[in-house]
C-alpha cells in the first residue's frame, strides 16, 4: 500500500493506494491538522512532491511522525521510471512538474501536453521517445486577475465570465485572462505532432478544458499518479532517496 502527498502552493493532495486502486483522495488546506486515512491502513512507502516550501515540509513531518515507512521526497533526476529529463538542470525542475511529466509517461507512453493549472500554468511537453523536453510557466489564472486589480487604477478584481466580444470590463478581464492561459497551451500544442493528448489538471483545468479542444481531457489526479508510478517502480529509484 502507498501513500502519496502532493503538497503544491495552495493545496495539500493526498491519495491511499492498496497497490491496484485507489482507496480515497483528499484535497484538504496546506495546513489541515492531519490526514484521513482509510481504518487500518499501513503504507509500505510514502512519496511526497511539494513546492510549497520548507515550512509545510515540516508540517507534513509532524503529520508522519507515527507511520513508520520509507519515505521519499521526490526531487527531479535526469531519469526516473523510464523518462529521462532533458533540463538543462534536470534537479532544479519542480517535484510536481516532473512527477506530472511522469504521471503522463505512464499512462500514455506516447507524446503529450500536459497542463497544471494551479496557483501557476505549467505547460510541459512529453515525447514518445521517453524524454521530458521541458515547458513554460506562466503566473496562473487567479494571478492574472490579480495582478490587473492590484496593479493597474481603474480596473477591478474581475467577478465576470468568458464571452466573446466581451461587453463588459469584467467579462473583458475574466476573458483576456482565460484566452492568455488557453491560447499559451494551444500555441505550444501546434507545434506538437497532430492530435497530441492535452492531460490538464490543477484547481482551474475544468475551467480551462472547454477551450482546448477535442485532444485535451482533465486529469485531475496526475500528480498523485506520477507518485504512484514512483512508488511501485524500483528499477530506477536511488536508494539514497527513501529513509526509513
């Protein structure tokens, strides 16, 4: 069995697998006060992502402190479960980037765009060699709209919807922002090979997905299945990772 935490920016996400399904999923505060876990349940490993920071690692500590089982931090390498990174710098890659680009990998084995629409877009790019070629972050859609009220005199924090023409200044900024982070996935898509699966997860895919077209579908687990893939391939794993 296997627990897998993806602490990102807003969020605390974390998943009870028994090794052929999922036994529950939670999305909780990055400060919730413990973890739900199923009666009985006893992990053989635990794999974190998180880029939320020194602080919420501690956290999470206290919050492990009575399951006694390897643990690993994830930290991107140059391979890991048959995807080589081709960073400059594959270990300065973010732990949920790369546990995404691996979740995609292991599902799909083919190329794909996978989209995490969270406090940032990224937007990353798999091939089917087996190779995570890299990607763009752009702020997210909440940072977009925030940094229109927060920076500019006259406009506010949108409260409008995508319309097109839009006819209204907050359907104007509710659209802009929404076309800046649809029109970024989509311009990468095209210089894709044709019909390359766009896997979008994050707090804001769903209010993403409709404008991606036919290839895209939300995938709003596939960090917890990058984990997952981690967690059940030994092949690979540096040792130096796990502690006991």
């Amino acid at each position: 069995m296997y627990l897998l935490i993806d602490a990102g920016n807003t969020r605390l996400k974390y998943a009870c697998h028994d090794g052929s399904r999922w036994l529950s999923q939670h999305a909780v505060a990055l400060d919730a006060p413990g973890l739900t876990l199923p009666v009985g349940f006893a992990p053989a490993r635990i794999v974190i992502a998180n880029v939320a920071g020194p602080g919420v690692a501690a956290h999470l500590e206290r919050l492990l402190t009575d399951i006694h089982a390897p643990c690993e931090w994830l930290m991107a390498s140059a391979m890991r479960c048959g995807l080589r990174n081709d960073y400059e710098h594959p270990a300065s890659l973010g732990a949920d980037r790369w546990a995404a680009a691996i979740g995609a990998w292991h599902m799909l084995r083919s190329n794909a765009l996978v989209v995490c629409a969270g406090t940032a877009t990224t937007i990353d790019i798999v091939q089917d060699t087996g190779n995570f070629a890299g990607g763009c972050i752009l702020p997210g859609l909440e940072l977009m709209l925030d940094a229109l009220a927060h920076n500019t005199a006259g406009l506010p924090r949108s409260r409008g919807n995508y319309v097109m023409p839009p006819r209204n200044t907050h359907d104007a900024i509710a659209s802009g922002c929404l076309l800046a982070q649809t029109g970024a996935i989509q311009l990468i898509a095209m210089q894709l090979p044709p019909a390359t699966p766009i896997l979008v997860a994050g707090g804001n895919g769903a209010r993403l997905l409709p404008h991606l077209g036919a290839t895209a579908r939300l995938q709003s687990d596939l960090v917890l299945q990058g984990l997952l893939a981690i967690a059940t391939d030994r092949s690979e794993t540096d040792d130096k990772a796990w502690r006991a």
